[in-house]
C-alpha cells in the first residue's frame, strides 16, 4: 500500500475515534490492513504519523478553501457558512474532520510541539479564510468578527468531540449566520 494511501486510512480512523490513546500504532496497522512494520517504514511511531495526518488533513482543507474562494457561483455569506454544510455531511458519516485539530492542541498542549503547531497552523489559517471573507463583505471591524465565527467554530468541534451529534452543527450555523447578519446591519448603518 502506497504512503499516501495508509495516510488517508488513517485519516479516517482518526476522524472516526479520535486521538484516543487507544488509537494505537497497532489499531491503525490492524484498521489499514497492513502490519505495523509496514507503518514504521513511514513513521516510527504513532506520534509522527498523527503529525503527518493532520498536515495531510490540513493541505486538503487548504485546497478545499481554495477553490471555494475561487467559485463564482458563491457570494461571500454562502462561502464564509459553506463550511457547515461540509461538516455536516461529515459528522453524517460519522467522521469528525475539524475536531482533530482541537483535540490535538488539548493532546499536546506545548506550544512548540510539532502536533500543537500544525494544529494552531490549521486556525490560523481558518480565521485568515474568515477575516478575508469579512473584509470583502466590508463588515465593520472584520478581525472582532472574525474572532466571533471562529469561535463559534471551535465551540462546535469542541461539543463534537463530546456528543458527536450533527445538530451541534446546525446550532453552530444557525448562531453563525446571526453574527453574521448583526455584522452586516452595523456595516448598513441600522445598529447605530
């Protein structure tokens, strides 16, 4: 089995249980169907492989951004909510993409741990996808915005990791959209 492949297998796995200490090596190889020599051909312990899924998962989400950024048949509002609708049908699947990023900043807690860092790359990158989309809208004061959506964000794949419940989702859009339209009232002039 290609590396990438075993990547993205591992991915899932991951996405499906978490960052669970029971997520061995050894499950991982079990779940890929590989023995666990043929991980450590790639990664020589659990802790680089779940650093190189989550810059995988990463990349993904970069490009899966990217291309929203560039469909013309979206307005700003639909691609800054866009992500809802992703994350549902994920959790749908049951697959929990975004928690793994908050999870592993709880997991690894040191702000120079490898994980710690490609996690904390991932939002940053999520909030500078928001604050852009802000910016073009023309909101007023898109970096406090910007800071409220991504919190509510967090807030959302912080209770998936918990109740693995897609109406954690769809109260997490619901109360996105409202910032969104409070933001968007002040920039109109009508809450002054």
């Amino acid at each position: 089995m290609q590396r990438e492949q075993v990547l993205e297998h591992a991915l899932n796995i991951l996405e499906q249980n978490g960052l669970a200490p029971t997520t061995s090596f050894a499950m991982m190889a079990k779940e890929v169907q590989c023995e666990e020599q043929d991980l450590k051909r790639f990664w020589p312990d659990r802790e680089a492989l779940l650093y190189d899924a989550l810059r995988y998962h990463s990349q993904q989400i970069d490009i899966w951004r990217r291309k929203l950024l560039l469909d013309d048949t979206l307005n700003a509002e639909q691609k800054l909510l866009a992500r809802y609708q992703v994350l549902a049908e994920a959790v749908n699947n049951n697959r929990y993409p975004g928690c793994l990023f908050i999870a592993a900043c709880s997991f690894y807690p040191q702000p120079d741990h490898p994980v710690h860092q490609v996690a904390e790359q991932q939002k940053r990158a999520s909030w500078q996808y928001t604050h852009d989309l802000l910016t073009e809208l023309g909101t007023d004061n898109p970096e406090l915005v910007a800071h409220q959506m991504e919190l509510i964000l967090e807030g959302c794949l912080s209770r998936l990791l918990v109740k693995r419940n897609v109406q954690e989702v769809e109260t997490a859009r619901t109360l996105a959209e409202d910032v969104l339209s409070f933001a968007l009232c002040r920039k109109n002039g009508a809450l002054t």
